[in-house]
C-alpha cells in the first residue's frame, strides 16, 4: 500500500518541486521506520514502524527514473541492469538472510530491521553527498514554490489517496479478517472505488494547471502497454514471492530449516537476474515488441508447467521456477524503462514512472489477493479430505481425527499430537505424506490461474511500440553539483 500511495506521489511531486530533499527525507523516513520497528515490543508498533517503511521504499523504487534521466536514454536499460546486481543480495537472498537472521543471532527477526537502519542511514548520507538533480528554480526560473502550492491538485491528491487506501484495505482484509459480504470488506471496497472513479472523472474535465495524474498518458498506447505488461508480470512475481516460499516449507523442506530458507530465494534470484539478463542484452537484441511476446510467454509456460509437480519431484519444481522468474524478470527489465522512454515529455518522467509503478503495487495487489483466496479455499478442501482418508486407512480411529487434525491447524509440534489416542508412528508419516500431497494440489491451482495474467501480460505486449528511433543520446537531466547549483539559483 506504501509503494501503490507514495510512487504516483514522489514522481508528480519530485517532477514539480525537485527530487533531492525528497529523496534525502524519504530514505531517512525509512531509516526511522527501522528503528520503531527494530524496538518494537508489540505487533501495533511494529506495523507503525512497517508503515514508515512502506512509503520510504516509494523513494527505493523510484530508481527508474532517478537513474534514467541521468544517463543517456539508449543506456537507460543497462544502468538498470547495473542497479539490479546491487541489489542481488537482499532481492535474491533475502529469504536465506532472515531465516540465517532467526535462527542464527539472538536478536532473531529484529536483524532484519538493523539492516535496514544501516542501509537506509548510509544511502542517506549518499544522498546528502552526491545527489544534486536541478532544483526547484532550475526547473522553474523565478517561479515561486507559493504559486505551484497553490495551484497543486489537492483535489485529485485526495481522492488518489483515498481511494487507493480504501480500495486496497478492503480488498487485502476480505475473506481473510472479515467474510467477503461483511460491511468492514465492503463498505472500503465500494467507496475506494468510487473515490478512483471520482478521481479520473475529475482529472479528465477539471481545468488544472498540475494535475496529480495527467489523463494524456493514457492516451498513449505504448505507454499503457508497457504499463499493463509491468503491472501483470508483477503479479506473476508477487503471487510466487508469496506462493512458493510457503510451498518450499509444506512440500518439499520436510523440517529442513536453512534449506527451506535457501530455495526460497529461487522467486528473488529467479527475477533479480531475469532483470540483470534483460537490461544487459535488452539494445543489442532490439526487436522492442516481438522480444516482450517472447519472454513473458516463456515466463508463463514456465509457471504453468509447474502445476505437474509433485512432493517427489523438488528439483522439477525448482527448475520450472527458476526459468520463470528469469523470464518475468527479463520481462520487467524491458517494459519498465519502456514507460520512461514512450512519453512526449522528459520532464515527466517521474510521473510517468511513478504511476507505472503504483498501477504495478495496486494490480498486484488484486492478484495476489486472488491468488490468497483460490489458495485457502482450495487448501482447506484438500487437507479436509486427504488427510482423514490416509490417517483412518494407517489405523488412527475415527473419533481421533478431529483432534489429529487440530493439532495440524495448530502448527504440528509433537507436544500437540501426543495426548491423541491410537496415534502411532506410522499414522503419523502417512499424515505427513498425505499433507504433503495435499498443499501440492491446492498450490497446483494458483499455478494454473497465474496462466490468466500471463495470457492478459502477453496480449498487452503486442501493443508495445518500436522505440528504436528513440533510443537516441538525450540525457533528461543533469547533476549539477553543490557549487554549481548554487550559482545558478543566485542567478
């Protein structure tokens, strides 16, 4: 909700007022968000710290366009490739370092956030040190910041943020905190919607000299196409960031730890070096439309595929991911830049990113929670029908079931299974076999309906335009340097 709120934010407003302050008070919001978080005693604070976080990393993801309108457009895709290997170890490993983190320091899951302090804290400094993009007057001569405060689309920022808040919140707490019809589900769900209908009916016929969410780029077809491509194969991302970690532990893992932390990574490495590969060769390959078709349709296959896996064959299923993940990421790699590259103007790149972005947090957040839905419903199912049957065939009595399975919804240590009657050894192996194979079919589900939005990503694609012709030595903005930017605003 952070990221879908503060990227249409940072990049409208940053393309107003200047990035630099922004960009230094976002990366400290995330270095405070840390801390509260690191020193949490209790789960409402923690969130609070979490929030802060969520909208620092607004700041974090805006690397498209900050690093995109300092070098030359035709290197644009490279120096995204260079960002990606830098983030390597924490999007690629970063389910191996927490669960080293849990189960490796005393201050377990609290690591996780001392991380996040110090890299917050040193990019901050960075930031202070090195980053000097054109200032407010560079952008705007003697224009004063009162004037574009008062003209600043208050109206549309409103309605953005609440309906986006809303719409998400209703949507992430249904069928999960509250049943889908209850009022706490819908009533979020119904007035978010309206508030993002208000917002682009407004946006549309309002007489506004800044409006938050220029309508002009979605009248251009390259742009929503990439856009779309990017919002879709995120969801493929997000439903396996969230699909096979918990796959990895439920099938495969069997008690093993550090193992289970490891193949966890293969969602975050999969796509960090998908992104890597596809900035890298992206120019040399050309070819803009017809090599977006070509890897999200491999991305798709892949992730279908993966529905004929089963509990005996892990490493099947670990490569169907791997290639995947690689492809999805390639796909990003291309469509991203893609949306910074299609638009008429260069001084709104970071809108244009911005809303990419958002749209990417906001879509992928519908699926997701289609994903979660489809998973707990077909979960319970399976686990309510495979387990009894395979227990009572071993020997377990009828009138024991309920507590067997009980003890399994409780999490299955063996404290829980120990007070139930008729339990042996062997029931208990043939309930871990029949669980295993059970969480296989309910995740073999969400593989098949991620075809859905592997299909809409791929047609989306076909409307990618040619930017050969764009692919030129422009360079949108230029560091100007302590000194410089001085003068100039003097000036």
């Amino acid at each position: 909700m952070g990221l879908a709120v503060g990227l249409t934010l940072v990049g409208r407003l940053t393309d107003t007022f200047g990035r630099r302050w922004f960009f230094i008070s976002g990366t400290a919001l995330g270095c405070i968000g840390s801390i509260i978080a690191s020193t949490a005693k209790s789960i409402n604070v923690l969130i609070g710290g979490q929030v802060l976080v969520g909208l620092s990393a607004a700041t974090g993801y805006s690397y498209a366009f900050v690093i995109g309108e300092l070098v030359p457009v035709k290197y644009r895709f490279i120096f995204n490739a260079i960002i990606f290997v830098f983030s390597f170890p924490t999007a690629g490993f970063g389910a191996a370092v927490s669960t080293a983190f849990i189960t490796k320091t005393e201050a377990g899951w609290r690591w996780a956030y001392y991380l996040l302090i110090i890299i917050n804290g040193l990019t901050t400094l960075l930031y202070a040190a090195f980053y000097f993009p054109p200032t407010f007057h560079q952008k705007h001569g003697r224009d004063h910041v009162s004037k574009f405060l008062r003209t600043f689309d208050w109206g549309g920022l409103f309605l953005y943020t609440a309906g986006l808040v809303l719409f998400i919140l209703g949507l992430s707490s249904g069928g999960n905190l509250y049943p889908w019809k209850d009022a706490r589900v819908l009533a979020p769900l119904v007035i978010g919607t309206l508030c993002l209908v208000a917002l682009f009916v407004y946006e549309s016929y309002a007489n506004l000299s800044q409006p938050l969410i220029p309508i002009h780029f979605f009248k251009n077809r390259g742009w929503v196409a990439a856009m779309i491509s990017l919002s879709l194969g995120a969801s493929v991302y997000y439903s396996q960031a969230i699909v096979w970690p918990q796959m990895t532990v439920n099938v495969y893992a069997e008690g093993r730890v550090m193992w289970g932390g490891l193949v966890a990574c293969i969602v975050g490495i999969g796509i960090t070096f998908g992104e890597i590969l596809g900035g890298t060769v992206a120019k040399s390959l050309g070819h803009w439309k017809y090599q977006c078709i070509t890897v999200i349709t491999l991305g798709t296959l892949f992730l279908g595929l993966a529905a004929l896996c089963e509990p005996t064959t892990p490493n099947m299923a670990i490569a169907f991911m791997v290639l995947a993940t690689v492809f999805v990421g390639w796909n990003e790699a291309l469509v991203l830049p893609i949306c910074t590259i299609v638009i008429r103007d260069q001084a709104e790149i970071g809108t244009a990113a911005g809303l990419a972005g958002s749209s990417r947090s906001a879509i992928s957040t519908v699926a997701s929670t289609i994903y979660s839905v489809v998973l707990a419903s077909r979960t319970t199912k399976e686990l309510s029908q495979q387990i009894p049957e395979a227990v009572m065939a071993a020997g377990l009595p009828a009138d024991s079931v309920p507590a067997y399975m009980a003890a399994i919804a409780a999490g299955g240590s063996e404290a829980l299974f120990k007070p139930i009657q008729g339990l042996t050894p062997a029931i208990l192996a043939a309930g871990a076999e029949a669980y295993r194979y059970a969480y296989t079919d309910a995740y073999r589900v969400v593989f098949l309906v991620s075809i859905a939005f592997g299909v809409l990503a791929i047609i989306a694609s076909f409307f990618i335009p040619d930017i050969d012709y764009l692919m030129g030595g422009k360079v949108a903005a230029t560091l100007t340097g302590r000194e410089k930017e001085k003068v100039k605003t003097t000036v």
